[in-house]
C-alpha cells in the first residue's frame, strides 16, 4: 500500500511499474548481495 502512487493532484501518478519493481527487489535482498558487509 505505501508503493501506490495514489491520484491526488491534477497530474498523473509518475511512479511506474518498473520503479516499484526495483523498490521491492532492494527491500528483499541481503545486504551482502549489495555490498554490505552486515544488516544495519
């Protein structure tokens, strides 16, 4: 629900399909598989 990109204004939601992709593949991965040497 916090991904959704709500209509509340006069333009059109700009976050797309593959922005929101790309959010929930970083907030899956292990921080090792980002560079990280341990979770934060």
């Amino acid at each position: 629900m916090a991904l959704k990109d709500s209509y509340h204004r006069l333009k059109e939601p700009v976050i797309g399909d593959d922005a929101k992709a790309w959010v929930v593949h970083l907030a899956c991965s292990k921080p090792k598989d980002l560079g990280y040497a341990a979770e934060v």
